[in-house]
C-alpha cells in the first residue's frame, strides 16, 4: 500500500516544466550548472554565472522534487565574464555540447576549480586548492576535440543533440572540433543508413577518418597515435574507434605527469590499470627496462588486442585481460607486490574493492588519471583511509568549453611517524 500511494503523490504533484521567474545566481556546481532557488527548492541552471541576476525557465522539474534544472533565459544583469557565445547553435535550447560559451576561458577554469574543491570536501571531507591549468597552445578553448560524434537525423544529415534530447540540431561547424575533423565534409554530405558518424582527427595520420555507424563492414579501421611527453616518446596503432584522450595535448601531458611523480626506476614492478591501448605501460616499460616489470589490465577486447600489438617488442611486460577487480583479487591474495601503480580508470572511477586491491600491492607510489573529480575524490577518500597520503593533486583544461576537467593525483604510504593521531584514528 505504501508503495502504491507513493506512486500515487508522485504522479499528482504540479510539473513546473515551462515556469519563468527573476533570480539571483549563486555558486557553481557540477555538470555545467550554477544554483539558484525556486519556492524554496534548489534549480540547477544552465548558461549562467555566480552573480548574475536572470531569467530562469524551469526545464525539468516538479513541485516537491528534490532539484530542479532551468536554463537562463534572459540575462538582466551580467556577469563581467560575460562574453558573447563563439558559436550560433549554444544557448537554451539548442546544442547540448558546450557548458560554457558564453564565459571567458579564464574564469571557466575557476569555475572548474571551484567544483573540484566542492566535490573533495563534499565527498571526501578533505581541503583542496587546486587550479586548472591550460594546456600548451591552447589559448581560446577552440578546436581541439579530436574525436567527435555526429548524430543523423531522417534525412541522412549529420548534427549535433539538443541539450537532454534526442532531437537532432543540424549544424555547418563545431566550433571545438579540430578543422581536419570539419575537413572531412561530414558536415556537408548525406548520411544515408547511418545513425550516428563518428570522426578521428589522429595525430600521426595524413587527415581525419569519417566512420559511419552502424559499420556495413567487419574490416577494423586503424589510426596511428603519436605522443611526445619531452624526455619520452612513443607511437601507437590502435582501432579507430577505440579509446584515446580527445585533447591533442593530454595524452602527452599526462603521460609526463605520471612519469615525473613515480619517479620510476630500473628493476622495478608497475602494475597498470585500465591500461587501455597500453600508453602509460609503454612508458613505464621504457624506464623499468628489461630488468623490470610490468603487469597490465584491461577489460575491453579491442584495447586489449590493440595493447598487445603496441606492446610486442616488449617482453617486460605482461598484459591480462579482465575485469581490473577480477585479476587483482588473487594476485593479492598470492602476496604480490608492485612498486609503482597507475590507473586511468572510466569517468564511473575504480570503486572501493579496487583501491584496497592496490593498497594491498604494497605501492610506494601510485598515480591517478581522472576526467570525473567526483569519482577522484570518492577514490582518494578510500586511499587516505587505506593509509596513503596524498602528494600531489593536479587539474588540467583537457575538456574546454565543457563542465568535464582532467585531473591527475600522486599518493604515497604514510610512516607510523607521518600519521597524526587524529588520522591515525580515522585510519582504524
């Protein structure tokens, strides 16, 4: 009975999809939004700024929910951040690609800094002043997806979704795809049969590849990856339509990252999860050296075979498919150790059972990779408690335009002598 007359109040209370009302902006949160208040209930709104006096539409959203999300409107009193959107189709309503076209890139990465700050201190009790740092050359926060989707409507014509819909907005450019993506004349030609199309601008290619999707044929396209990260270099051959960073710089940037916080060395064992096309075992493979070790996991077949070709010449390196949880369990319970760990895990991040696996490796330094700060701090919560401390937390502009930000975090064991008592009881 209680069951039926919750779904009985659910269904009865007023939508206020459609309602406008004046407010004054508050603070940032995340998804690209920032919060006001409606009557009393929370409303996440789009295409706003903390400061800003606006118009609010509710777009989703009933009396008595827990939040609400609007979109602004109407600005009526501006932010000095305030800029002009670069491309025609951002706004409400309309592309649901870009966050934050219609702020500077300056104070979009203090917006990002803002969330990560909230989201450590909400979700895992732990104080952080972080600033987001743009990447080299990337000085406009244009054209740098290297990878982009475009879905096809009925008609064959390729385009780009209303924010929350499966309504498809024709476009002529996106305007944060790199130009050789644009080149491809995706944009500009039928589709037909096809549901989506998606384009890979590769960094050792001659010009980007269009792959229609469904795919009418079997055959693996392939594309060749080139990363540069200073004192280390590499080259990868991976499926076309597999996993790789979208930023031309972050692959690089992160790779050096990593290499400059664990610090490896020759002879030493690194274990590698959610090693992907296998970037970052490349990298700890060259500096472990044939005295050394490396152990790397992943689940996704194409990855997996794409790691094996990428890693062949390389004997210290031994790749194991599954699930990370699944192949780290009965390694530990064999008392393996690793010196090293890095782990570039999906945006959903490891998950408990994970980090206490690698805890129970016995790492002297572990490495991070994120592109969700929710999901970093949810784990960095569990590896504190587990006995690590946290060295170094970096964030990085990989995703602008976007509410998404790359993120990096280094973590070391913590001596008896480094415990304060009130962690210590924490810790137990």
């Amino acid at each position: 009975m209680s069951d039926q007359r919750q779904d009985t109040d659910e269904s009865s209370r007023v939508s206020l999809v459609g309602t406008q009302f004046e407010a004054q902006i508050g603070k940032v949160a995340h998804g690209g939004h920032c919060v006001t208040r409606y009557d009393g209930q929370v409303v996440f709104v789009r295409h706003a700024l903390p400061g800003e006096t606006v118009r609010v539409q509710i777009t989703d959203g009933k009396a008595g929910d827990r939040f609400m999300l609007g979109d602004a409107i109407q600005v009526l009193a501006a932010s000095e951040h305030r800029v002009v959107p670069r491309c025609r189709f951002a706004g409400p309503g309309n592309c649901g690609g870009c966050d934050w076209q219609h702020s500077d890139l300056a104070y979009q990465r203090e917006l990002k800094a803002a969330v990560v700050a909230e989201q450590f201190q909400r979700l895992a009790g732990i104080e952080v002043e972080v600033e987001v740092e743009a990447f080299s050359g990337d000085q406009e926060g244009l054209r740098w997806r290297t990878r982009t989707e475009f879905a096809v409507d009925g008609s064959g014509a390729a385009g780009l979704r209303r924010h929350h819909s499966h309504e498809i907005i024709p476009v002529d450019d996106c305007l944060i795809s790199t130009g050789r993506v644009i080149a491809t004349g995706v944009l500009g030609r039928p589709w037909p049969g096809a549901a989506s199309v998606d384009v890979i601008d590769a960094s050792g290619e001659p010009q980007a590849l269009a792959v229609p999707l469904p795919q009418r044929s079997s055959t693996v396209q392939y594309v060749t990856e080139r990363v540069d990260a200073g004192d280390w270099s590499g080259e990868f051959r991976l499926s076309a339509r597999g996993f790789w960073q979208v930023h031309p710089a972050a692959a690089a940037t992160f790779v050096a990252h990593v290499l400059h916080e664990l610090e490896p060395k020759p002879g030493e064992r690194a274990t590698d999860l959610y090693s992907g096309v296998g970037l970052f075992a490349l990298a700890l493979a060259d500096a472990v050296g044939p005295t050394g070790a490396v152990l790397a996991i992943e689940s996704d077949a194409r990855a997996f075979g794409d790691a094996k070709a990428n890693l062949r010449t390389h004997q210290e390196v031994e790749l194991r498919r599954g699930k990370v949880d699944r192949v780290l369990k009965p390694l530990v319970r064999q008392g393996i150790h690793s010196d090293l760990v890095v782990l570039d895990p999906p945006r959903t991040g490891a998950g408990k059972s994970v980090i206490k696996e690698i805890a129970a490796l016995r790492p002297r330094a572990v490495a991070y990779v994120a592109c969700d700060p929710a999901a970093l701090a949810r784990s960095l919560a569990v590896t504190c408690r587990s006995g690590f401390g946290i060295q170094s937390l970096r964030a990085f502009g990989a995703f602008p335009i976007t509410y998404y930000v790359g993120g990096t975090a280094s973590v070391e064991p913590l001596t008896h002598l480094q415990v304060s008592p009130k962690l210590r009881r924490r810790l137990e």
